[in-house]
C-alpha cells in the first residue's frame, strides 16, 4: 500500500489539471521541446524516447522484460536468499495475472507511457503537416526532407517498440487461433492537449495493440534509411533504429503472433546485408562502451558516453557482473538452470561441466561458472550469464538490444518447420562456427538442436525464451521447479500476463465501464 500511496500522491501533484486517470501517464513531466523550428530542433524530440528508455537504473524497459520473462522461463533458477528489491519471487512462482506488479513492473508502466506521449506529440505535428500539404518546417532542402523522414521513422519505431514492451508484460500473448479481443492497457496513437479527451482513455484490445505495432513498424521501415549515420547527431549510430532495426522488430512481431513466412522475409532482408556479420568474437557484441562504437553483428543497441548517468543496472539482478566490478552483486539471484545446463550440454548429471562446455567460446566469454557461490558456501555449482557490464567503463558498457545470431536462429526454426533442413543448418552451423563448435550435418538436425542453440545464444537478453517457446506454441516448461506444484504454462498462454498497476485500475474509469 506504500507504493501505491506514493504514486497517487506523486501522480496528483504532475497532473493537478486534469482528472486522475491513466491518461495522465501521456502529459510530460517536462516540455518534449515543442514547438519545433527546425530539423535540428526536431532531433532533440527525437532523441526524448532513447532517453526514456533506458532513463532509470532500476526500471528501464528493455532490462525489466529481460528480468521478468528470463525468471519466468524453464531456464532460469531462483535464488531466494539473495532476492534484493525486484519481483523476481513473484515472477519464478509464476503469480502473473493473480499479484500486483511491484518494483520495477510498476515503475516501467509508467515510462513506457512517457515514452509514447514523447513519440505522439512530434509525430502529431508531422501529421499535421503532411495533412496541409506542406513541409513541416520553412525553407527545408532535400537533405532537411531526407532527415525529417529518418526521425519520423525512428519516433514511429520508438512508439512501437513502447507498446511492444506493454503487449509482452500487461496482456496475454497473441493468439493466432483466437480472436484476441480482450482489452488490458490504453492504447493512444494521437498527441492531445484536450482535457476531454485526456479523461476518455479508450483500452485496445490485443489485436488493436499488435496490429499498431505493426503498423509503426512497418511504417517506420518504409522512411528509415539502411545507413542512417550521415543523418543523425550521435558518435554511436547503432544506438539509433535504422531500417534494419525495424525489420528485425517485424521479425520479431511476424514470429511470436505465428506468421513465420512474413517472419521469414524480414530474416532474408537482414541476412543479406553486407554490414552486419558474426565474424567476431561473442563477447565484442557486450565489451564497447559508447565511444567505443559496436560489434559487427550488432543491429541496434543503447550506448551510454561516459558522462552518463543513465546507466541500467538490472542485470544485475540476473547476471554475474556487480555494475560497477567483476564481482557478484549481493542481490544476484537468477543463475541459468541446472536442467537447461543440462539440456544444452554444458552440465553432467553430477552438476560437472562438461568437454563440450569448455569448448564452447559463449560459455567461455559470455558466461561465468561458480563451483561455490562467493557469497555463500552452501550453495553449489551455478552457471550466470556474464553478457553484461563487459566494457572498460562497466557500468556505461552498451547493450545490444537485437544481434544478427537471433536472426540466423529465427531462420534457422523457421526454415527446419517449412523442411528444409539443408537451409535450417546452414544458418545454424553460422552461429555454431562463431562459437567455436563443429557443423550439424542436416540429415542429423532435430529441432531440439536449434532449440538448445538458441538457449546458449540469447539466455537473458529480450524475455527471449518465453518469447521463442510462445512463437512456436511450445509448452514453457519448468526447469527447475518443484513438479508438485508447478506445471507447463500451455498455448495459447491466456493467463500468462500481469496486471497493470492497481494505481491505473483504481483512476482509470475503463477498467471499471468494462
């Protein structure tokens, strides 16, 4: 009930001239630069969004879904005596619809929404223009028109990213045998200063919201540009979506709603792109700060200077690395499970690690054995992931946010399921080589294999493995939980979803005219 009181008295005192509802969550705390007078202007509403999205230690988007749906997943282990100030408990117990977000769920609500209302309102003012027939701005050369186009791209990019974050936490996942007409969280797509309009909040429903999301992507693919670094203002371009950014996003929109020829596609485009690669080392991918600039296989990333303040800090939580040293965080709680440990080859029975383990380079640069945990004798050998915090300055170290391995892997399932197992190696023994391991000959490929692969490549980054399970419409099983009082979360995963904060239920009259 403290939080809760502190957010209703925090939320009266921003939004003293409008009703209290959850609308209130799309009027910024600050003014979003506007009106803007020039292309360059309108960069700096653009940047507003990057800001927002990793803007707070403890709550940024993007490491909240990672923490969340990572803990919830069949690959994770819970650590109950180190748990720190998260909901990792209610995530490994799988409360979901039945508990109330708290911590880093309840805060990341809210910036999720700050971040849509930063895209709404120089979006808006773009629409108007184009509704006028006129350029946005007076006297605009076509070099002006070329950059009005990536930042819208990247605004529409943005504002479908923010409710892609909100689909995958406060609502239940497409379903692509269902009519997904239940409505859970607002959706506005229009900047407005209407009083009025501010207390009718209209709730999408699931379909509404992914259908949105496309849009913006798509949309946003059609006006970025593949090399966008002579348009935009940043040392650390990556940092910024280009067109293959949304591309990679539709791929990932195409896959979990189960439409994997349109996933495919997206695959093909980035796949034959000459500036993205897997030539490199896995750890170059995580050990750059952001003057540092990015590893080849990187498509989009956060980058922090090293001024920065706005650092994350929630991989801490479910990874080796404190983020200010190499040492454990006290609050460390969610090493990788020993049954996918087991799954993947890189445990024995005995809890020993194994020759292919040891052989693998992901395992050697991107992960972290303990025999015994540093901060307690008693508890026994656990595998973290060691992805995070790698760079000179660690705790400003980039976080790629979409690698080109998630990519050859997507391919990889999608092309085993279409038969195709000539193709589906091909990509697979890609990411293999890089990690040091030896081809898959197709004949002998099974999609236990890709499976596996994907388990080592992308653990703890994106909420990727219940994302990947919900995409193929597999069982999330339970790793390493008591089998007496867990069982599979089973498609099409109705009930796997959290509320969205009670602060919203209580002011928002929706939820209650619903």
């Amino acid at each position: 009930m403290k939080t809760t009181i502190k957010y209703l008295l925090l939320i009266f005192t921003l939004f003293t001239t409008i009703s209290c509802n959850q609308d209130a969550f799309f009027e910024l705390k600050r003014p979003n630069q506007f009106p803007w007078v020039n292309v360059n202007e309108l960069e700096l509403g653009v940047r507003e969004p990057y800001f927002l999205l990793n803007r707070d230690p403890w709550s940024h988007a993007f490491g909240t879904i990672a923490l969340k749906n990572f803990t919830e997943s069949d690959i994770a282990l819970f650590l109950p005596q180190f748990v720190g100030a998260s909901a990792s408990a209610a995530y490994y117990n799988r409360e979901f619809s039945k508990a109330i977000p708290a911590y880093e769920m309840l805060d990341t609500f809210i910036k999720l929404y700050e971040m849509v209302t930063a895209c709404n309102g120089p979006l808006q003012m773009l629409s108007d223009a184009e509704k006028a027939g006129e350029d946005p701005f007076p006297s605009m050369t076509q070099a002006d028109r070329d950059k009005v186009n990536q930042f819208k791209g990247e605004l529409l990019f943005m504002r479908g990213l923010a409710y892609w974050y909100l689909a995958r936490m406060y609502a239940p996942p497409y379903n692509p045998n269902g009519n997904n007409d239940g409505r859970f969280f607002t959706l506005r797509r229009e900047f407005t200063t209407s009083s009025e309009q501010l207390k009718k909040p209209v709730l999408g429903s699931v379909k509404e919201v992914y259908d949105a999301i496309e849009e913006d992507w798509t949309n946003a693919k059609n006006l970025l540009f593949e090399d966008h670094a002579p348009l935009v203002y940043d040392v650390n371009v990556r940092a910024r979506a280009n067109k293959y950014a949304a591309s990679a996003m539709l791929m990932r929109l195409y896959f979990i709603k189960g439409e994997h020829d349109k996933a495919l596609a997206e695959c093909n485009y980035i796949l034959n792109s000459p500036m993205y690669d897997l030539t490199e080392e896995p750890i170059q991918a995580f050990n750059k700060n952001g003057k540092d600039g990015w590893g080849r296989e990187v498509i989009w990333q956060t980058a922090c200077d090293e001024i920065s303040g706005a650092y994350g800090r929630m991989e801490t939580i479910y990874a080796r690395s404190h983020f200010s040293s190499t040492s454990m965080a006290a609050w460390a709680s969610q090493p990788l499970s020993h049954w996918a440990l087991k799954q993947v080859g890189w445990m024995n029975e005995d809890l020993s690690e194994t020759e292919e383990a040891r052989n693998d380079k992901r395992y050697q640069q991107i992960y972290f054995r303990y025999d015994e945990d540093p901060r307690s004798p008693t508890v026994g050998p656990m595998v973290w992931s060691h992805k995070w915090f790698r760079a000179p300055d660690q705790r400003r170290s980039n976080r790629p946010l979409i690698r080109l391995a998630e990519v050859y892997l997507t391919r990889s399932i999608i092309l085993f399921n279409k038969n195709d197992k000539v193709g589906a190696a091909a990509d697979l023994n890609v990411v293999r080589n890089r990690a040091g391991l030896a081809n898959i000959d197709p004949n002998a490929l099974t999609a236990d294999m890709i499976h596996n692969e994907r388990i080592k490549e992308m653990a703890t980054e994106n909420g990727d493995r219940t994302y990947y399970l919900i995409g193929l419409q597999l069982p999330i099983g339970i790793g390493d939980r008591d089998p007496g009082k867990f069982s599979p979360v089973m498609p099409p995963y109705s009930e796997y979803y959290w509320q969205v904060p009670i602060v919203e239920q209580d002011q928002n009259q929706s939820y209650h005219d619903n």
